[in-house]
C-alpha cells in the first residue's frame, strides 16, 4: 500500500463531472449503485453542500484531493440532525486511487472534524459483500449495528446490508 497524503476539499459546481465519473464507474455499480443523476443535478448539488462544517447544513461533501492536486474520491455526510448528532457517511474511491489507504485515511480525517463540529454519531451502510468497504470502517473504529435484510438493489437482486456506527464518545486515536 502506498502512503499517499490526502486533504478533504469543498468542491466546486464546475467539478461536477469528477462526481459523475465515479459514481458510474464498474466498482461504484457493483458495490453501491448510487442512481443516475445528471451532471447539472450534482452540480446543484455541490452548490448547496460545500461549505465548511460549522455550517449546520444536512448535508457536507468534500473531494479528497492528493498533495498532485488530483481528485482521488468524495466523501459526504448527509441526513444530518445538529440536534441529535446523527448522520450517515459515504465515500466513493476512483478506481485508479484504490486499494492506497485513501478512504481509510479520508475516513479518518472527516470524523475527527464531525466529532469537533458537534456530531456524535456517524452511521454508514455496506453491501454484505463490500469487503473493502468494511475494513475501512472497522480501521477507524465502527461497530456493527446490525444487518439490513433486503434493502439494496444490486446485480438485479435484492441483497442485504449491513449497519456501521462509530461514536464521538468512544476514545480512539484519530
Ligand atoms: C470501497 C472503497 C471505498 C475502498 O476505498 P480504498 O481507498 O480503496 O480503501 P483502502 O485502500 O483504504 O483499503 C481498505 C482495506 O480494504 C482492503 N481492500 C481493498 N480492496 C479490496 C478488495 N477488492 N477485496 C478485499 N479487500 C480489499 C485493503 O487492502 C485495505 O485493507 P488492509 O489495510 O487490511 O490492507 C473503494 O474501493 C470504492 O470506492 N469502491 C466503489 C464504491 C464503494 O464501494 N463505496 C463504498 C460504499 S459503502
């Protein structure tokens, strides 16, 4: 695995086409079928979501950029509550940045600012199947919730999830 350093970005609308890219790509389809949006949707989307942290918006997404300044994936939380300090994680690698410690290390860098921003709990969901997925969250501290029966629709079937937390209150070395 090669250490390659990453900085969690606020992405702007015309970077739009990066997103699109990899959510269509092979792994993205077979591991996390996001839908299709189009280009000028996620741009809107970026628009709405790309401020700092300490704005309290139920939504936050970064690029995770490379000391290159390539964009190597994104990374979000959505369906924030500031009152609870419940939200959900996602993260999609571009293929060509696989497999280098990059969503482990993104992972890490956005909970300890979530946890400082007030969040307290962080939920995330993988395909049963999703083994890279999983070891990501389990580097960094999450817990299986449980499994989800029947919630995703992948290759033309219906296959399970499971539930990841991690929790502001559980000391780890972020
Ligand atoms: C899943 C994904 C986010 C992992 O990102 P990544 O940057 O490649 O992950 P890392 O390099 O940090 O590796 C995490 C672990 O998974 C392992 N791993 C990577 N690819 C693997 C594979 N195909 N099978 C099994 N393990 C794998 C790595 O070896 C590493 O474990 P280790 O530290 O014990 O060696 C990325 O592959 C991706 O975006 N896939 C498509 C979309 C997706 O599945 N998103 C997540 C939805 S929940």
């Amino acid at each position: 695995m090669t250490d390659v350093q990453i900085v969690l970005i606020s992405p702007q609308p015309k970077d739009a086409y990066f997103w699109l890219q990899v959510r269509k790509q092979k792994s993205t389809q077979e591991n996390n079928p996001v839908g299709n949006l189009s280009e000028k949707k996620l741009r809107e989307q970026i628009f709405e979501s790309n401020r700092d942290l300490n704005f309290k918006q139920s939504v936050h997404r970064f690029y995770i950029q490379t000391s290159e300044k390539e964009f190597a994936g994104v990374i979000s939380l959505r369906d924030i509550n500031w009152e609870s300090g419940v939200c959900e994680l996602g993260y999609l690698i571009a293929e060509k940045f696989q497999n280098k410690g990059i969503a482990t290390q993104a992972v890490r860098v956005l909970m300890k600012k979530s946890f400082e921003a007030g969040i307290k709990k962080i939920k995330a969901t993988t395909y049963v199947h999703n083994v890279a997925s999983y070891k990501v969250l389990e580097k960094n501290g999450f817990v299986l919730e449980g499994t989800l029966k029947n919630e995703i629709l992948i290759k033309g079937k219906i296959q399970d999830l499971y539930s990841w937390a991690a929790f502001s209150d559980v000391k780890k070395d972020l």
